[in-house]
C-alpha cells in the first residue's frame, strides 16, 4: 500500500507544491493531503483504504454523487463512440438546449473548457461588445485565474492572503476596479466617474469563494441598474452556483424572478458532470459577437468535447427539483447541526448559507460576513483544528475556511450522520485552538 504521505513526497518533487492546484493542498490547514483514488455515491476512498463522506464534491461538479450511474453509463456509451472529432455533434447542441431551457436570459451558449475560460471569454465579449475596457469586480470574489480577474480574489488566492498575483501587468491590473462586496456606495461612485469606460461588471451570483457571503437584498438589482444605465455589460458568474443552488442557478436567481436577467452568465461544474467543460451564455445580441458570427474571438481544440458534453447532459437531466430538494434539506441538516456543536464547545461563528451552499466563519459576530475584509478578519486559525477533526472521523471537508461546503444527491441519512457524529469533537478542537 502507498501511503498519502509517500504519494505526496513524489508529488513534491515532481509538482509544485505536490498538487495541480493550489486549492487541493493543505497549506492554511496543515498536515499531508489526502490523495483519493475512488469515490461512489457520497463517499471517497483514499490511497490507504480510509473511507471519508466527501463535502468537496469535486469543488462543485458532483451535485449527483459520485460514480452516479445514468453518468457513468453516458459517458461510457460517449467513449464507445470516440473521444473525440474537433467536428459539430448532436450531443453540443442537447446541452446547450438544456441550459437554454433553465435559465431565462441564456439564449445562446459557447462551450468551453474550464471557468477560468469561461469568465475570461465573458469579458472579452463584454469588452468586444461595448468598445470600453474597465471591468468591476468585487473583492474575495474568484472568477478563475485569467490576468484581470486575480486582484483581490477569493479561493485559493485568499488561502494563500495573496493580494493577487505575480505575473499579472500593472496593465492588465489597472483595467481592473475591485471594490467591497455589497457596497453599494462604493458601486454608485464608480459608475459616477467612471461610467462611460466600464465595459462590464462580474459578479458571483452569490459569492462562494470568500466562503459564502450572502448578496444583500437589492444588490444584484443595483447592479443590473448601473450596468443598464451606463451601457455596461452585467457577467453573472454561476461557474459555482450554476444547477447547484435553486436561489442563484438552476430555477433563477433571485433576481429572474424579480424579472431581470444578467447580459451574460459563466458555468462550469456541474454542467460538466465532473468531466471539463464550461460555459459562455447570454442574450442573442451579445453571443452573436463571438466569431464566427463576429469579431470577439474564441476558439478551442476541446470545447463541447463529446465525452464531456454526455457527462452533462446526463448530470442535468437527472438534475430533477427532488434531487434540489434533497440536496437543500440534507445541507439545512448539516448546517444547524453544525451551528449547535459550535454553540456547544462554545466558539463564536457565523454560518454563511445560500440555499444549499454554505461554510462557516469563525469569530464573527451573529451578523454575519458581508464582505472579504469581514471574512479575512475572521478568526480562521480554528479552522485546521476543525478540519483535521472531521478528516480523522473520516469527513472530507474542503481544506481552507474560505471554500463552500458541498453535498450532493447522494448524501442520504446514514452519510449525513456520520458527519453529525463527527461534528462535537470538531468544535471542541476549535474551540481550543
Ligand atoms: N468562477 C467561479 C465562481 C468559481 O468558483 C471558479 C472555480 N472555483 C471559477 C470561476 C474557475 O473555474 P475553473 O476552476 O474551472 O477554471
């Protein structure tokens, strides 16, 4: 048997940091990470035969579970078929007509093959379509690691505390205008002085990537309001809350149902099914910009890959409202079960939660988190303690306070409890941190 820790010295020596992705390492959390070689329904297994209930889900994608069968079977149907032609194929098309159908405003779509792709072709198009170069974005909000969209971002360059990133040009940066999320004001002022060059405005649909932080009511709207207003584009990116949370994806967010709709929205994760495949989507005007219908240009090798577009389009048609349902109640379970083991051992917290969404913060008031300055200022030290609780009771939660929680169709009442039995004895280690 090869243990974590002589997988990730390999890892070491032949990747940075052991990982091929930040996120994955245990940097602000301490200790080896886990390196997992199967996972099935709401379990994973790691390289020593240890059995955890997963709440990372793949960072997002496995809304299903793991190794959820009407996937597994398409995607090997998919695979019989070929891997791949660099041609049109029926199954681009089915996906595309899914999202379509689910969300008002996503008239025409562009596959592409991550997040990072996605929010980085959003921009252009929003560049390319009003003729005007700065884009707001808001602080501890992770649009992917394209060079404009790393100031001040949340995820893993919050784990690190970086203020973005080497490499990026004062260029690249000055085009970029971060501002508080949440600020109203501070939106107004912007659009004040600089409305006329504001090409667009990426937001999360709600932010996860700071942990989660609520938009205040209204904020949105404000939003969509300037960006009317001034001739800018509004970019929703739902790379995170995409079909995964019933407020912000899959039935419309809050604000569709206030009838409005973004110009254009990114997805990623689980409209993938967990194999990579992203989204560009938005009205007819703004898509009918990218080439080959216009100058905004995009292209790929992969994108609307037939394997990755069968993994989707199974993951969205299972993606019924009784699976959002169980996904919301089980996470309603977790979360107040979570909040009375903190109560318990005593230590002070918030729990940030969006429909099925949700992490904790430590140290804060019973007001909540409102925006990164408030969610970097909490007390994340006691994070690690917690987390190497619950991974020692065989809970895999996502290594860094900043990350959301996930759980997936799959966690049924004997995964769940394994988490509530493992929940006190995590407080406590917090508590004594
Ligand atoms: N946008 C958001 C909101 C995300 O959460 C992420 C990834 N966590 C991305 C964009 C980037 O997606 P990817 O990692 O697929 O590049």
């Amino acid at each position: 048997m090869t243990t974590n820790a002589q997988l990730f010295e390999t890892a070491q020596n032949l990747m940075p940091g052991g990982v091929n992705s930040p996120v994955r390492a245990f940097g602000s959390v301490g200790g080896t990470p886990v390196a997992m070689i199967s996972g099935q329904g709401p379990y994973l297994t790691d390289t020593e035969g240890k059995e955890y209930v997963d709440l990372v889900g793949s960072w997002g994608p496995a809304l299903l579970g793991h190794k959820h069968p009407e996937v597994t079977e398409a995607v090997r149907k998919a695979v019989d078929a070929g891997l791949g032609f660099g041609t049109s194929h029926p199954s681009e098309a089915r996906l595309a007509e899914l999202v379509r159908d689910r969300v008002p405003g996503a008239e025409m779509i562009r596959m592409v093959s991550t997040g990072t792709e996605a929010t980085m072709t959003a921009v252009r198009l929003a560049r390319g379509a009003t003729g005007k170069n700065l884009v707001v974005k808001f602080a501890g909000c992770y649009h992917g690691h394209s060079d404009g969209l790393l100031a001040a971002a949340g995820s893993g360059v919050a784990t690190l505390g970086l203020p973005g990133s080497a490499g990026v040009t004062e260029a690249q940066a000055s085009e970029t205008i971060v501002l508080e999320y949440n600020d109203r004001s501070g939106l107004e002022t912007v659009f004040n002085e600089h409305g006329e060059n504001i090409a667009a405005v990426i937001t999360e649909a709600t932010p996860a990537n700071m942990g989660v932080v609520p938009p205040e009511p209204g904020f949105n709207q404000l939003i969509r309001d300037l960006t009317s207003k001034y001739g800018a584009k509004m970019i929703f990116d739902e790379v995170m809350t995409g079909f995964r949370i019933t407020e912000a994806g899959y039935w419309g967010a809050s604000g569709r149902q206030e009838g409005w709709t973004p110009d254009l929205f990114t997805f990623g994760k689980v409209i993938g099914g967990g194999l990579p495949t992203a989204a560009v989507a938005g009205s007819r005007e703004v898509m009918e910009h990218l080439a080959p219908t216009g100058p905004v240009y995009h292209a790929g090798t992969l994108p609307g890959n037939p394997v990755a577009m069968a993994a989707g389009v199974a993951t969205l048609e299972a993606a019924t409202a009784e699976v959002y349902e169980h996904i919301d109640s089980k996470a309603e379970v977790v979360a107040e079960a979570l909040t009375a083991a903190l109560n318990d051992a005593g230590v002070e917290h918030s729990i940030q939660k969006v429909g099925s969404l949700f992490s904790v913060a430590f140290g804060t008031s019973a007001t909540g988190v409102h925006n990164y300055t408030e969610a970097q200022s909490q007390e994340s030290f006691r994070y690690g303690p917690f987390f190497h609780a619950m991974l020692d009771a065989g809970v895999y939660l996502p290594p860094s306070v900043f990350e959301a929680w996930f759980l997936s169709a799959a966690h049924d009442d004997a995964a769940v409890d394994r988490i509530l039995q493992a929940l006190p004895a995590a407080a406590r280690a917090a508590a004594e941190a």
